[in-house]
C-alpha cells in the first residue's frame, strides 16, 4: 500500500473517485474543496494498493496536527467498495506512519454520519476505536426521514395553516443576494456573527454545483421572506442556512418551506437534515432551535469529531 500527496495533477481522478465512493459526498470534490484553498494547507492524500486507488484522505494540516477535514463539515476516509474492516486497519496504520514522519503530534478526524453514506462504510470507526481516538466533539443535529416521519406539533401544523392562509408561496431560487441580507440581519441579530460563506463565494459554489447546492425559498406576493439554503447529496438534503424576514417570523415562512421539502417533490433524498441545534463544541444544546426542529417529525442523529495522538519518529 502507499500513501501519494494529493497535486493538482490528480484532480480528475480524485474528483472520479469521489463520485464512485461509497461514502463520498459532493463537498469532497476538488471544485468545492478549493473554493477556500487560501485558508488551509492542504495535505490530501490518495492511498492506492497494488496501483489502484482504494481511498481518498481529504485534510490539511497545522502546525502540529493533520485534520480531516478544518473547512469541511466531517471528512475521514473516503472508501471504494473494495475496502473492508482488514485493509481500513491497514489504512490507518499508514495513515499514522505517514503523519509521524511528517513531524505532526496529533490526528483530529471528523467522521461523516452514516446517513450521507451510499452504501455502509462504518470501517473507521473501527480503526478509530483501535487507536485510542478520543471524542473531542459531538453536536446534535435533526434528521427526519421523509418517507416514515411521524406527525409535526400542533404549533407547526398550526404556523403552515397561517403561512397558507397569506399565500406564501414555495419554490427554489437563484436570488442568493436578498436572500443573503435576510441571513446577514438574522446571524447578527441572534448570534452576532457572519456567515460560513460570503454571498460571492456562495454564488460561485451554487454555479460549480447547481444541483447539489440550491435555495429553496417562500415569497409573499413575490417578495422573499424566508428560506433554506441545501446542500443536497445522494442521501440527504442538508440545511446549509436557514433564515427568515421579521414578516417571515409573523406568517410562518419557514414552517412551510419545511413543510413543502419534506412533503412535496422539491428534494428526492430519503434524509432531510435540519443542521445541528449545539454550540461550543457540542457542550451547549440551543433547546429552543431543536425543539424547532423536531416539531418538523425530526429525531436526533449526531457528528462526530475525535484525536489520537501519535508517536514520535526516533532520528
């Protein structure tokens, strides 16, 4: 087995391999990857055996750590159907010989949630488990099976009647800008922060991937008050953003984006993730927004991030 330095010479077969893995996602693709190249030093790695590529180790590194990855929401191993428990042991083992000799202490690595996997591929929690890896972070997050989701709350049934009653109307959108002003005004105002993305980097990911990264959004006599932002893969359809106007909160504007994309057939996906409702590294649960969410029929699923350290090389 060997482990290669991601270049950019490799991106086609990267980005094939992305989309033939059985856990890979489109964020894992080059083009998504890079839209950020600026803030991180990549240290990717392709792992091949007897000249084949059997994984991806999308990461970067710091100065004394490899994370997989710091500018994605999980990362790990991305594996091909020939992987199996025996040889993800071997990927670790490589793994961790290859940081070693890079002079790095530590591996911080961001298990993706088996609900974006396209076909199980819980291998690495294995290898996890059998290198000490230790949890360092668990957020909560909402996940609702659309074809088996049981009733929503009163207060949502009650607040999608009010939002049909003024005539919103749901449907997708590429007006990303007014969107992104109702998202600035209500990141500031509840949180005091900016978002992920800027407006520009956000069109830019929307037009590299149109099909994968898509607002949905309500309107009241053509005006936008509220919506989504999705990030939609194989399995699941993940809210990237959510946000609505004061008159969104008013009329409901949200609930019945919620409504339309669980019951309508604005997303094909099996999974709708509703995002994580924790804050300081999982250790504080907003109750308010899961308590949102899980009037929706949702139900608790989790991200992961865990560490293991690593030996030092004797010179």
């Amino acid at each position: 087995m060997e482990l290669v330095e991601y270049t950019p010479e490799f991106e086609a077969d990267w980005n094939e391999f992305v989309a033939r893995s059985k856990n890979a996602t489109f964020m894992f693709n080059r083009g998504y990857m890079e839209y950020h190249s600026d803030r991180f030093e990549d240290k990717s790695l392709i792992c091949y055996y007897k000249n084949d590529p059997i994984a991806l180790f999308p990461a970067n590194v710091t100065e004394n750590e490899m994370i997989s990855h710091g500018g994605l929401t999980f990362g790990g191993f991305l594996t091909s159907n020939r992987v199996k428990t025996p040889k993800i042991m071997e990927l670790f083992e490589e793994l961790t010989t290859y940081a070693e000799r890079q002079g790095l202490e530590r591996i911080i690595y961001k298990c993706i949630p088996y609900i974006y996997h396209n076909y199980p591929a819980s291998e690495d929690r294995y290898g996890l488990f059998r290198h000490d890896a230790h949890l360092t972070r668990r957020d909560v997050t909402t996940v609702i099976s659309r074809p088996n989701h049981p009733e929503f709350q009163k207060n949502r049934r009650r607040k999608i009647a009010d939002a049909e009653d003024a005539g919103l109307q749901v449907r997708e959108s590429t007006d990303f800008r007014t969107y992104w002003d109702i998202l600035e005004i209500n990141l500031d105002e509840e949180h005091d922060v900016e978002p992920v993305h800027t407006l520009e980097e956000i069109e830019l990911l929307h037009d590299r991937f149109p099909d994968n990264i898509r607002l949905i959004a309500s309107f009241e006599e053509g005006q936008m008050v509220g919506g989504v932002v999705i990030y939609q893969s194989e399995q699941v359809a993940r809210t990237q953003y959510i946000a609505n106007s004061n008159r969104g909160r008013e009329v409901g504007a949200l609930d019945i984006v919620f409504d339309r994309l669980i019951h309508g057939n604005l997303i094909s996906t099996e999974y709708l993730d509703l995002g994580i409702s924790t804050e300081d590294a999982g250790r504080y649960l907003n109750e308010g927004l899961v308590f949102f969410k899980e009037g929706f029929g949702g139900e608790g699923s989790f991200t992961t991030s865990t560490r293991f350290q690593l030996e030092p090389i004797e010179n």
